[in-house]
C-alpha cells in the first residue's frame, strides 16, 4: 500500500463525512474535544504500531475502531498458542500467521475503511529511520528495552511523537514524547549500557544495504538469561495488563491527532493493577541525551556536569519506572 501524500491526506480532511461514518463515529461526534474536525482528522492520520502483541494488540484495535486512516504494523513474528492468553488481535485460527497478516485481518473485519500496512519486519538500526517514515505517530509496543532504544532514536531524529508503554507481571507504565516538549525514552532510562558490543546481525543488515544507523543501542540481544528471575517466561504477565497499558497508549495517540487534552509528555505514568493504583512521575528533558540533549550543553551554551535530569521528577526522585527499577530492561508484554 502507497503512503499518501501531504496534499491528498489535506484534501482528505477537508472532506466532508460519509454518511456511514457519521453513524459509525457518532458517539465521537458528540464528545468535546472531538466532534467533526476531530474525526475528519483521526480519518486523516497515519499511526505505526511497532510491535503486535500484548500492547500493540489493543493499540491497533482501538485506533482502527476510532477510524484512524492509515494504520502501519510492523511485527516480524507469527502467532503462536503462548500468545493468545493477551494477545487479544489474534485467534486460535490464526495459528502460525505472521502477527502482522492476522491483526490486518481483524482490523479489517472491524472498519474496513482503515488502510493497513502491513510490515513482517524486525526493526532494527539499519531500518527504523525508514520504518517511521510518513507517520505522523509512532507506538511503542515492543517487547525488547534494546528496540525501544532505537525506535525512540529513529523517532527524534525524524521529529515524530512516541508513545511508549510496557508491562511486566501486574504493573505497567505510560509516557508521550512530542519533539521539542520534554524527554525522550533515553533520557528517562539512559541506555548506554546496551551500547558497548555490536551485534553481528544489525552490522551485516546495515552493510547490506548501506543505510546509516539510528541510534547507539546496539548491544547484544536479550535473553531469559540476562533478565534473570524478571524475565516473562518467569515473572509471567497478567491477560489484562497489556489491555488496560494499550487503551491509554491508543488514548495518547487520538489526543496528540485531535490535539485534546494534555499527554503524558515529560510525565511517567505508573499501574500497579495488583493495588489497582495509579501514579506519576514527572520527567525531565536530559541536555546530555545523546539522542535529543543539546550534546552536554544547556540552551546558553554553557557545560553541564553531562548527568542532565533525565530519569528526575521535580521533587527530585530517581527514574521512577516500576518496571524498569528492579530490572532495566524487564519490562515486556
């Protein structure tokens, strides 16, 4: 499927609505915040979910049923039985079906007026640049610490908002980057220590087709091993976790193309479901961020002392992340 232009997704939201998306989305055309042009302008979006499991499950689903015009999955592996306990876009019929063909599936059965690209793709330092290209926001719905890293740096580097979510046993957490309005995902949880080794794969992909490199989290993959007794084939995650993390991850998304609301932009939002308890943490931009920092330097051009205050809420508290303070990369869905 062929990206649409600038001017034809403009000319697409000045049109006016069917009258079958009137009944559709009319329970949209009565909320504040919302209404026609808001509707006109979800019609128009383009969002990529990167990642179509747990989180990226819901995500993908909510935005179709929202009537979000061009939607992009990009996932490069095939359903199999673990997955249906969470994975809620997926069925038992779907068995062995690349996760990006079966979502499409569902998501064309549920508004056959969304246009679905479909990307059977590992995202990786060699593609991620190209991967985000023509979006107007992207999701993170990974499974990985290391891909968020490089699909968070991609993101920066194009100036498109990310919006990130992870869940790990009864917890989870929430937070927006917009460019230019507070920190992005290396600021708040660092990640050079997944930088020090290249992995052999990424390095061969990118030579192969000469593209350069998003981001310096490039470090040796995960293993159950590395996770140690926080890894999800022992920790386990709770059905609905990724369901109640992917609804506020789909509601960041309609808020940033309706321009509703406040995102959770500079603010980490945290879920303990076994508590049933909600908090935040708020975040700031880290002038040392490799990724969007002004390279050690504040906006006078003085140094700094390179720590930043990325991974500091106001109140001075560390990296508040639940998922991320007992093990950094133990988040997944």
């Amino acid at each position: 499927m062929g990206r649409q232009g600038g001017q034809g997704r403009q000319a697409e939201q000045a049109l006016e609505l069917t009258a079958e998306e009137i009944q559709r989305y009319s329970r949209h055309l009565c909320l504040a915040g919302v209404g026609e042009e808001g509707q006109r302008r979800i019609r128009s979006a383009r969002a990529l979910v990167v990642g179509v499991g747990g989180l990226g499950s819901p995500v993908a689903l909510y935005l179709a049923a929202a009537g979000v015009g061009g939607l992009g999955l990009a996932d490069p592996d095939v359903v199999e039985l673990s997955n249906l306990q969470r994975q809620i876009a997926h069925s038992t019929g779907s068995l062995g079906v690349p996760k990006v063909e079966s979502a499409m599936r569902r998501i064309c059965d549920l508004n056959p007026g969304v246009r679905v690209e479909a990307m059977a793709v590992k995202l990786g330092p060699h593609n991620a640049a190209q991967l985000v290209t023509g979006y107007d926001v992207v999701v993170d719905a990974l499974d990985s610490l290391r891909d968020r890293f490089i699909l968070s740096d991609a993101c920066v580097a194009a100036g498109k908002p990310m919006v990130h979510g992870a869940v790990s046993g009864w917890m989870g957490e929430a937070m927006t980057y917009v460019p230019g309005r507070g920190p992005c995902y290396r600021c708040v949880f660092g990640g050079g220590a997944l930088a020090r080794d290249a992995v052999a794969g990424d390095a061969a992909a990118r030579d192969a087709d000469g593209a350069t490199a998003i981001g310096d989290c490039t470090g040796a993959a995960e293993t159950p091993e590395d996770l140690g007794p926080l890894a999800p084939e022992r920790v386990g995650v709770l059905s609905s976790a990724p369901g109640v993390i992917g609804a506020i991850e789909a509601t960041e998304v309609l808020k940033l193309i309706t321009g509703a609301g406040e995102p959770l932009v500079g603010r980490l939002l945290l879920w303990d479901g076994m508590r049933m308890k909600f908090d935040q943490v708020e975040m700031m931009a880290d002038p040392a961020c490799s990724a969007c920092g002004t390279g050690g330097r504040d906006t006078d051009g003085r140094e700094t002392d390179g720590r930043g205050t990325g991974g500091r809420g106001t109140g001075g508290q560390e990296r508040g992340g639940q998922c991320h303070d007992r093990a950094d990369n133990a988040c997944r869905d």
